[in-house]
C-alpha cells in the first residue's frame, strides 16, 4: 500500500511539475509574441481588436508581465524552496485578470459569448495558477509539518 501511495505522490508532483512547465512555456511565448509583433499579436488573439484601438505600449507592458509570470512558474518548477511565493504571487494576477474578463460581462461592456472565448487564454491558466499553487502549498516542506 505504501509502495502504492509512493507511485501516485510521485505522478502526481510529475503531473504539477510538467502542467507548471508548460503554463510557464505558454505563458513565456504569449508575452515575448507581445513583445516582439504587438500589432500582430493585437490582431492574431480573437476578441482583442474589440477591447480598444491597438496601443503598442500598453501591449508591451502587458508582454511584460506575462513574461514575469511565465518566468516564476518556470522557476517554481526547478526551486521547490520558493515553489509556493513563486507559482502564488503569479496566480493573483491571472486570477484577478480572469475575474475582470467576468466583471466585463457583468457590466455589459463585454458579451456572455466572451467567456467561452477568453476561458482557455484567460480563465484556464488562472485555474491552473489555483491547482498548482494548492498543491504547492500541501506539499511544501513547511505545511506538511503542520499535519
């Protein structure tokens, strides 16, 4: 049972680890694309054009920040010390950026039809920000002390 027990833990940290690598992957291409071609960035993600005319600096500051986040998750994964600052801190913003997608919707700037639109850009990454931070946080050395 405990050789059992042993095998799942050890698939599901290669699970978070790998879902970690690859939201920082993601996260990394999406903001170096915003980086380098904003204007073709701006008109390649569907729905963008209708949040506003194309502003270059605001993109660029925008590629920013998704290169920071894509950054501590990727570094999340290789420090498991600092996983749980590293995967939170990140998490927060791709929480509350998916929060004011909904809050558009709400208020009427934006359409229901946005939601299923923006859910694997926006909400998605978000979730998985929660999932991974949650699973950081249990099995970080500190918390799994308390038990």
């Amino acid at each position: 049972m405990l050789k059992s027990l042993s095998k799942s833990s050890t698939m599901l940290k290669s699970l978070c680890l790998g879902l970690a690598v690859l939201l920082g992957v993601a996260l990394e291409a999406n903001g170096v694309f915003m980086l380098v071609s904003p204007a073709n960035w701006y008109f390649a993600v569907p729905g963008v054009t209708a949040t506003g005319p194309f502003n270059q600096h605001l993109l660029r500051d925008i590629g920013l920040i998704f290169v920071l986040i894509g950054g501590a998750f990727l570094a999340g994964a290789a420090r498991p010390q600092l996983r749980v600052l590293l995967w939170f801190a990140p998490t927060i913003w791709l929480f509350g950026h998916a929060l004011f997608h909904f809050w558009e919707v709400a208020v009427g700037i934006g359409s229901p039809s946005d939601i299923p639109r923006d859910f694997p850009d926006v909400t998605l990454p978000a979730l998985i920000g929660v999932v991974l931070t949650a699973w950081a946080w249990r099995t970080s050395p500190r918390t799994a002390s308390l038990e």
